[in-house]
C-alpha cells in the first residue's frame, strides 16, 4: 500500500500553515515526519487522517485518488492515528475503546467476550501488554498509548500514524516501544512517527521527511542523510546543543525546603514524602516521564493543592497553609505546564491579562480603582523587552502564537521581586526560537540569585539548564544528581523508569 | 458577492421574525394594518404611551443588570423572576409595617430590604455552587417557582387586607411610594434609579479591582484561581449583587406601579431579564437598550392587543423568536470562522 | 383490605401518575446529557406536547392521534434545540430558556384564539384504567403501579427498553463517549453531530410524550402554562438520578408523593393552603438536589459545543 499526498495547502485564520507539502509513505517503512513544533506535521497528518480539510491537494492511495472526509473514511482505507493527546474515553473499559464505533458480531448487542479474545491475542502477537476489562481511568500513559496502538491494530490499519508518542515515555521505555514498531512494519504495516528530536529519527525510522513553516524541505532516505543535514534541514541552520555551564551553587543555606511532602487524592498517593531544597541562584531540575506528580508538586509549592503531610519553608517560614497571594507576594512565582487553563484568559487582551495578576498590587490601584494607563505602559514594556510578537496590547491574547502567549507569561512573572519561579514546562510546544530565548531568560534569572525550580519532561533541557537534577517516579522522588562532568545519562533514563538510586 | 451576503446576514432574521409575526395575525384574521398602527401608536404614540414603554423598561432593566452581573462571574442565574418578588415582598412588609415613617426614611429602608431579600435568595444557589458544586441553573429556577407560592401564600393569609375580598396587601401609604417623574404618567423616580445604577454597575465591573476580578472568574475560574483569586468568594459575591438587583426591581415595581404586593406583580420579568442579558452581550449599555426594545414591544404588544384584539402572548412568541435567531445568526449567513490549534 | 393499606395504595397510586410524565422527560432528558447536550426546553416542550396532544384529541377525538402530535411537537423542538447547539454551536442553557419562552407564547396565544371565548374549560376524556391481570393483585403495590392506564404501562416498556439501550448496547457506548470525550468518538469513526441530533430529538420524543400524558391520563383538561416547572423538576430527578432510568422513576416518585399526600389531606379536610401543597414538589426537587452534592457523575463534555478545528 502506498499514500501520495500532492500540493497540500491549508489556511487557518489567514495564516498559511501548510504551503503547498508533498509526502508518501508506503507499506514496510518507518518513515519519520520531522519538524519543529508549529512547522505543520500535525496539521498535514490530520488532513491525511479526515479530521481537517486541506484548502487544496490531493491523495491517492495505491495510485487512485481518494478523498478522505472523516476519520472513518480513513480507517475504513487501513490509516490509523494516535494523537499526542490520547484519545480515550476515561468512563468506559478498555475494551470498549477498542472497538468503539466499530460494528462487531451481534451488534448492537456485540459480544465482549469474542472481542476481549481478539484483543488477547493481538496483545500477544505484538507484545503490548493491556487489560481488556479495566477502566481507562486509573492507567498510566504507558499503557493508554498501548491501547492506541492496540485500537488501530484492531481495526486492522495498514498505516499508522504516531504524533510525537515517546514524548510520554522514559528512556527503558522508548526502546521496547520501537521493538513494537519496528514489529509492527515487519508484519507489513507502515508507520508514520511524527517528532522534532532528531535523535530518535536516527535511531528507528527508514525515510524522513522534513517540514519547515509548512514546506517540504527534505524527502530522503535514512541512509543518505546525517543528523548534520536534518537539523539544517529543519531549522535553517545547524543546530547548536546548548552547553550546559556547571556553576558552583552554595547550598549551605536553602531558600525553598520541602520535607516529607504527601499529597493523598482517596486512595492514591500522588506524592511520596518528597523531600528537597533549592538554593538561591540554584536551578533544580525535576526530570521524570509526565504525570508521576509533577503537577502536583509545583501546584503543591504556589499553593493550589493542599499537602496530605509534610511541611514547605521558604526563607525560613513555613508556607503551606498560606494562600497563593500571599506566597506570591512573598517571592514565588509559577509558570504552569497549561498556560491556557491555568494561566490566561484567553478572549482578554494583554492589559487585561496582565492584570489578572497585578489587580490586586497597590502598584496598580487607586482606592480599589484600578490604574488602567500604568498597566498599560506595563504591558506595552514587556512586549518590547521581551520581544512579543502582537499587534498591540489591546490584542486578545488568543490570537497571539504559543510562544509569544508564553513569553508574556514569563514577561509578567518576572516583573516582580521574584525569589522563587516554579517553570513547569516552559517550552512545551515552543519553536526552537522561543525555546532558546526562555531558556536564557531563565539562565539569567538564575545568574541574578532567583532560585528556579525546573519541571520538564524533556531531559535535554534538564540537563542543558540545571544544576542539580531530582527525578520524579509515581510521586516518589527516585534521587537528587549533581549535573556535573560525571552525570551519567543513562542513570538518569533508568531512573524515570522507576530505577532508585542507591545511598539517598 | 460579499456585500450580499452581509446584507442577508443583517435581514434574514428581522425578516424572519417579521413574518412569523406576520403569519400568526393572518392565522387568526385580524387587520394587519390595524394590528401594525395599534403596535407602533402603543409605543410611540403619545407621552403618556412612551412613559408606559420606561416603566416597563425599570425593572427590566435592573434585573437585566442582575443576570448581567452574574453571568459576567460565570453564575449562570436564572432565578431572577423568584428573586424580584422576593425583593417586592421584603419591600411591601417593611412598607406596611411601618407605613408610618417618613417618607425619606420608609423608602431608603425598602430598597436595602428588597434588595437584601433578592440578594439572600440568590445567594442560597450561589453558595451551593461555590461551596459544593451544584448547578446552580436547576437551583435557580426552583426558586422562583418557591418564591412565587409564598408571595400568594402571604397576601391569603398574614399580609392580607382584611377589607378586600381578594388575595392583595393592604395598599401603601402615600410616603411608601416612589415619587411620580411626570405628571398624569405611572413613571416613577425608580427609572432614574435605574439609569444610575446601570451606570454604577458599569463603573463596578469595568473600573475597580473586584469587578474585574468578577469578570475574570467567568472567563476562566481556573486561571484565576491560580493566580490567588479566590473564585468562590467572588461566585458568591456576585450570586448577592445578582439576586439583589432583581430584588430592587421586586421594589421598584411595589413601590412605583403597583403600591401593593399581589400575584403577578411580575409579568415574567426575570426570565425577560435573562434574554435582556444575553441580547445586551451582559454590558450594562448593551442591557439598557434591550430594555427599551423589549419593554416598547411589550407595550407596542398590548396596544395591539386593544386595537386589534391581538392576544398579548404574540409578544412572548416574538421574543423567543428573537432569542432563537440572534442564537442561530452567526451560524448562517456568515462564514465559520476557522481555528487553528498549533 | 385495612385503611392503612388502602391509603399507602392510593398515595402510590397518586404518586405513580405524578411520576410518569417527569420520569418520560427525566428518560429523555438523560440520553440527550448523556450525549453532552443539557436542555433545560424540556419544560417547552413538555407543554408544547401537552398543547397539541389537547388540541388533536379535541378535534379528532382520537387518543392516539393526539399522542403522536404531541411527540412530533416534541421532535421538533428538540431538533431546533440540535440546531441551536450542535450546528450553531450556542449556549445550551440559553437555548433552552428561549424555546421555553417560544413555547409558552405561541401555546397561550393559540390557546386564546381557540378557546378564549368558551364559557366552561374544555376538557377531554381521559384513558381508561386497564388492570394488569396477575400483577394488579400483588397487594398494596398491585393496584398501585399495574391498576393503570396503557401509557403507564408504555412508561415501564420504555423504562426497561433505555436502560438496554444505555447500559447494554453498543449504541449506549457510543453516546458515552460522545458525551465524555467527542474528540475521541470522532476519531474512532463515530459521527459525534448526528448522534447529539439524535439524543435531541429523542428527548423532544420523550418530552411531547410527557406532555400527552399530563393530558390524557392526568388532568384531561388545559390551562396556560399546564406544566408549570415540571419540566425543571424532571431535571432536578435526572440529576439524582445521574441519568439512570430506573433511578430517575424512583426519584419522580418520591417528587410525586407529595401530591399524593395532598390529595389525601385535603380529602381529610385538613386545612392547609393550596399554596404550600403547590410548593412542595419544588422544594422536595431542591432537597433532591441537595442529596445529589457530591455524587455528581456529569458527562465531562456536557454543554461543550464539538468542534473538531477547535483543539488545545
């Protein structure tokens, strides 16, 4: 089987995303889609698997043209997707998310115990281990990516299409999960891995294909090319790894100590005695595989979630128990992982959402009035300090890219007396420019005696950023590494799969 | 091409509002022509007619604000028909209680308890949303149904004037009534109160730290929570304001028009008062112009009604129309808006 | 049979036919929030369907007739409020709000025009009781819930065949998923617009039917604005009930039993207002509702609009 995608263009808002892109993947391959975030890989794969409309194009499956209306058009022509953010139903079994919309024996009364059979032996034949009669609700984002898989083997697709999925995995994970893949093209099926680290196109795929601003840059095979070639490729220019620069810290005296942190939801523990300290000018990196407590423990520090047990002090007084405000105005400030649901409002403009956070400073107010034209001047110097892209400061903050929304978050932690900065994900999303220029923003923060706490899951940034690194698994904290000459990667990687480390 | 299609934009649904209208009066075999005038001279025809349109336009236009008020915190209340006469029935007691007092004293004294009545009956379901997450939409539309069986309860039994043989409240002493503006007329101070307030509620939302604070809870509670605003509170606080201005429109409407508490006091003016706020886009400028529109068309409504003999419901199936078709206007007639998610 | 026995009947009874038209809205109701849309019209379109159902049995003096004008009544408006909601994307609660509005207007006018002059109420006869044989002389509960009429007995058919439908088909699942993640729904193939139209229009069904009951079982007769918030009380019993259709029966009942306990107090000659007996179903709903606090099990996507260019 063999897709063509010819002259494929796509428009949002005005903005050109896909330029004009061509693309094939056939039976047998792992063929790679390279790009940075916002280059339009997903967008293309989307129209390829019906849920957008290209503007203009073409696709034809084995030489005949088709036209894929919805995703059931392309299921029912063997083409398959996981999307980065899984698309399960938490309320029903995993079974039942298998087989969801198809029409099995006996329909509508389809009988579960021939499907969980399938389901058995499928898991078998490909090694992906999953439960049939388990609630979605409750699983990890392991095993919710092996039932994707799982669901599109069901439905017998002959093309799967893979959106950045090693981005929820650990390192000991990633290599069982390419055997999968790898298994998965043996029995004939092709593959399409959507990612931007270059890294993992050496190590799996067999063609790559590269897209930068909605172009087709590069079309090759994988033995033609070099990482050199790919990252010119990708971002115009040779990729220069940031270095990452061992400072020395004096950690005698700690600003922020957190001491046997728990936080219980029912049953569930999602933090485990979480114990560490961040010394002024020090950047601690938490490394760890999304969802093992990472939301919770920088929630747990601004002041959000309430601790089970445990204590927080910063300067020396205990914290938890206080209100955000009032831990804000003593010094914290926190950039969360969703800007969107956790930081902005979206239909406001950026007065507006810079007052989100300033209304209540006396900076700003005048007898419970609020100063409008100083929060105006405000604004308007945080978008020219921190180059923000936006047509003024009246705009609505939607209409503003990713990584400008996230510098103007940034931007406006930043403007206080900031001592503490939790950065949960900062680039997430990100351009590699935007990328690069909060990194070195929070470089200098750090350079300046604010202390940061740097929650990633992307370990390059752990490792390019930090001076010391504590790895998150299911809540519990796996062991604190200096980053120095000696760090050893690889350590790190076990650790993220739950390996603890000895002598803590 | 484009300009067309705005044109059809802006007409279909005028027109189609129009022909419904149309439609129902042919159905039941009145004189268009008499049925048109008879609309139009209601509304407009004389000052007396106009003044008509502004009293129906005062508590509409308060309890408009009051769902304006909420909806801008996310509370969705849709309880303010049960709260105006709460309003009107904490203001009637306190006006036949002490009836005596002066003037300058009763009155200031029935709006604080009208408005506190409709403020405490909002805030029951604002409580129940901000403290244990129940809809408050259901809540608030129970208790309208509660409100307006106590009121008939009270006027049949403890407020009851002994000297009617109908279920009312003894009528209010001259010093309980809100001031006449214009001679002749039943337009009352209560409309100029209104404007102010309209104009206060502007000021309030739009210029002070808690009223943004308001604003910023109903567009993402979320966020706002995390930056430290405390969301229940400002759910609550809004629920009171809320509730409380229907309550002061219950008092406006006992103390300027009526001069008694009786059933009916409100001819659905809070469920009006919803739409009032949605047409109005929940901006206190946006809500007193839809006042003024569905207060004329309810007039306009019952001058057709003695004209032409056109049931007064005609109305209440216009303003429905209204609110199906300004929902359904961006949809067709004007291109989706498409958005990106990168 | 003693007095006591007799009175428990008869308040079940009495509670029964209070229960049914709330339980055929609350059912409605259920699969159309299941599906992730909420439409507080069901009070709208409970007395449109009571209006029309009046209306042709009036003129045609046909039962059946009448029960299927008041569910396509029903239909319609549930199809607009899909129209409003799925298609335009707008506020639901809103939506529903202005088809109560449209409803109540376009009945009281029509009601007007048609019966405005009559002297005396016009009224209609009602269905006939058919006792169950076997059932109906199970004691107390025999001629309580099998002593009725055939619609009654369609509620229970229909109470049975929506729990199937929910709980044991693959189309339940399907609406499951809509309602709780329509993005995963559309990527697995599923039409997540089609489905919502569907759950609309069902519970327009519903809703009309309830509204036929009211008519021809209940009161057999029309007043302007018959339903009176009943609607909003079905409501208030699929939220106890957490959409269950079983539960939502038992939940109506409960809500009915006041009425029953009016009628029997006042055949006692106890003197207590009409107005705290007109009071009590609405407060027995906010007392439900209270009970429902922290039991809330909503679909996550009830009342989002599904917009597959729309993704965060």
């Amino acid at each position: 089987m063999q897709i063509d995608m010819r002259n494929i263009r796509k428009t949002f808002f005005g903005a050109p995303v896909l330029k004009g892109v061509d693309f094939c993947v056939h039976s047998g391959e792992i063929h790679a889609l390279l790009g940075e975030n916002g280059a339009g890989k997903s967008t293309l794969m989307n129209i390829l698997y019906g849920l957008y409309k290209p503007d203009d194009g073409t696709i034809t499956i084995d030489g005949e043209e088709v036209s894929i209306e919805d995703p059931r058009d392309a299921l029912s022509q063997g083409i398959g997707m996981v999307h980065q953010h899984f698309q399960l139903v938490n309320t029903l079994t995993v079974s039942e998310n298998i087989t969801l919309g198809l029409r099995e024996t006996g329909y509508p009364f389809s009988k579960r115990k021939l499907i969980d059979q399938r389901i058995k032996e499928l898991s078998e034949t490909f090694g992906l281990d999953v439960d049939p009669a388990k609630l979605i609700k409750g699983l990890s984002v392991g095993e919710r990516q092996r039932i994707e898989i799982m669901k599109l083997l069901y439905r017998s697709a002959k093309i799967f299409i893979l959106d950045e999925p090693t981005a929820v995995l650990s390192p000991p994970e990633v290599e069982s999960f390419f055997n999968v893949l790898r298994e998965l093209r043996n029995a004939g099926n092709g593959v399409v891995i959507i990612t931007h680290k270059i890294g993992e196109v050496m190590q799996i795929s067999d063609r790559v294909t590269v897209l930068r601003d909605g172009e087709g840059v590069l079309q090759s095979r994988l033995e033609d090319t070099n990482e050199h070639e790919l990252s010119k490729a990708m971002i115009g220019r040779t990729l220069t790894q940031r270095e990452h620069e061992i400072r020395s810290i004096d950690v005698t005296s700690p600003r922020l100590v957190l001491q046997d942190v728990t936080i219980h939801d029912g049953k569930l523990s999602l933090l485990q005695n979480l114990s560490i300290s961040i010394a002024p000018g020090e950047i601690m990196g938490i490394a760890g595989v999304d969802g093992n407590g990472q939301q919770e423990l920088a929630e747990a520090i601004i002041g959000i979630r309430k601790l089970s047990s445990g204590t927080i002090t910063f300067n020396g007084n205990k914290v938890d128990g206080r209100s955000i405000i009032d831990r804000m105005n003593n010094g914290m400030g926190y950039i969360p992982a969703d800007r969107h649901n956790d930081a902005i409002l979206l239909p406001m403009n950026l007065n507006q959402n810079l007052l989100l956070k300033k209304h209540l400073d006396p900076n700003y107010l005048n007898h419970h009035f609020l100063k409008r034209k100083k929060a105006e001047s405000t604004t308007k110097n945080l978008i020219k300090e921190f180059f923000i892209k936006t047509p003024s400061e009246n705009t609505a903050i939607r209409y503003l890219s990713g990584g400008n929304q996230q510098k103007f978050v940034l931007a406006r932690e930043l403007d206080s007396d900031l001592q503490l900065l939790i950065a949960f994900q900062p680039t997430r999303g990100l351009d590699l420019g935007a990328t690069d220029f909060i990194q070195s923003q929070l470089l200098d923060l750090a350079n300046r005696g604010v202390s940061i706490l740097l929650i990633s899951t992307d370990l390059q940034e752990i490792i390019s950023l930090s001076d010391r690194i504590a790895v998150l698994y299911k809540g519990e904290n796996m062991g604190i590494l200096e980053n120095d000459d000696q760090l050893d990667i690889a350590l790190v990687g076990a650790m993220m799969g739950g390996k603890r480390l000895e002598n803590q | 091409m484009k300009i067309n299609r705005n044109i059809i934009h802006y007409i279909w649904p005028v027109a189609s509002v129009l022909m419904t209208a149309i439609l129902l009066l042919i159905l039941i075999g009145v004189d268009l022509g008499s049925a048109f005038s008879g609309f139009f001279r209601g509304m407009f025809g004389n000052i007396y007619q106009i003044s008509e349109v502004l009293v129906k336009t005062t508590p509409l236009l308060l309890a408009g604000l009051g769902c304006s008020i909420g909806f801008q915190c996310g509370f969705i209340n849709l309880g303010a028909e049960g709260q105006l006469y709460m309003g009107a029935l904490a203001s009637s007691v306190v006006a036949i209680f002490l009836g005596h007092l002066p003037h300058l004293l009763l009155i200031p004294l029935m709006m604080v308890c009208g408005f506190l009545a409709g403020g405490l009956w909002a805030l029951i379901p604002g409580v129940m949303k901000a403290k244990f997450g129940l809809s408050e939409v259901i809540m608030s539309l129970m208790f309208n149904y509660i409100a307006i069986q106590f009121i008939a309860l009270a006027i049949r039994t403890w407020l009851k004037d002994p000297e009617y043989p109908f279920p009312m409240s003894q009528p209010f002493t001259e010093s309980a009534q809100l001031p006449r503006l214009v001679p002749r007329t039943r337009l009352h101070i209560g409309f100029i109160i209104a404007i102010v307030l309209a104009a206060l509620v502007y000021i309030f939302l739009w210029k002070t730290a808690r009223g943004f604070q308001i604003r910023a809870c109903g567009c993402n509670p979320r966020a706002s929570f995390c930056v430290g605003v405390n969301v229940n509170l400002n759910i609550i606080l809004s629920s009171l304001l809320s509730g409380g201005l229907a309550g002061f429109a219950g008092f406006v409407e006992v103390s300027g028009v009526q001069h008694k508490l009786m059933d009916g006091i409100s001819s659905n003016y809070g469920y009006l008062a919803v739409m009032v706020s949605l047409l109005g886009s929940n901006h206190p400028l946006g809500v007193a112009i839809a006042a003024l529109l569905l207060g004329a068309l309810d007039i306009g409504g019952l001058s057709m009604q003695r004209s032409a003999g056109v049931p007064t419901s005609l109305t209440t199936v216009i303003l429905g129309m209204i609110v199906i078709v300004f929902l359904l206007r961006h949809h067709f007639g004007k291109k989706e808006k498409e958005i990106s998610h990168e | 049979m003693n007095d006591t026995a007799l009175l428990v009947t008869n308040l079940l009874f009495a509670s029964v036919r209070m229960a049914a038209p709330l339980t055929f809205a609350g059912i409605g109701e259920s699969v159309s929030q299941t599906s992730g849309v909420l439409n507080i019209g069901v009070e709208g379109m409970m007395l449109g369907g009571a209006f029309t159902c009046f209306l042709v049995t009036t003129y045609t003096n046909s039962f059946l007739l009448g029960i299927l004008a008041g569910m396509l009544v029903g239909l319609l408006f549930g199809t607009l409020h899909a129209l409003i909601c799925v298609t335009a994307k707008q506020d639901q609660t809103i939506s529903g709000l202005a088809i109560n509005f449209f409803v109540l207007g376009l009945t009281s006018f029509f009601f007007l025009v048609l019966f405005g002059q009559a002297s005396t109420l016009p009224d209609i006869k009602t269905l006939p009781v058919v006792p169950l044989p076997l059932l109906s002389k199970i004691p107390i509960l025999g001629p309580a819930f099998f002593s009725h009429d055939l619609l009654t007995y369609v509620l229970y058919i229909v109470i049975i065949l929506t729990t199937i439908f929910l709980k044991k088909t693959d189309y339940g699942i399907q609406l499951i998923a809509v309602g709780e993640n329509p993005m995963a729904a559309d990527t697995s193939g599923i039409p997540v617009k089609r489905l919502r139209y569907f759950a609309s229009m069902f519970n327009g069904l519903m809703c009309g039917l309830a509204g036929s009951y009211m008519m021809i079982v209940q009161f057999g007769f029309y007043i302007e604005n018959i339903t009176a918030g009943r609607g909003y009380i079905a409501l208030a019993a699929v939220t106890l009930g957490r959409r269950n259709p079983v539960a939502i029966f038992f939940v109506s009942l409960l809500i009915g039993l006041t009425e029953g306990v009016q009628f029997t107090l006042q055949s006692l000659g106890v003197p207590i207002p009409s107005q705290v007996f007109s009071m009590m179903p609405y407060l027995v709903a906010v007392i439900v509702l209270l009970f429902s606090i922290g039991r809330s099990n909503d679909p996550s996507a009830l009342g989002v609009p599904y917009d597959r260019q729309e993704r965060s």
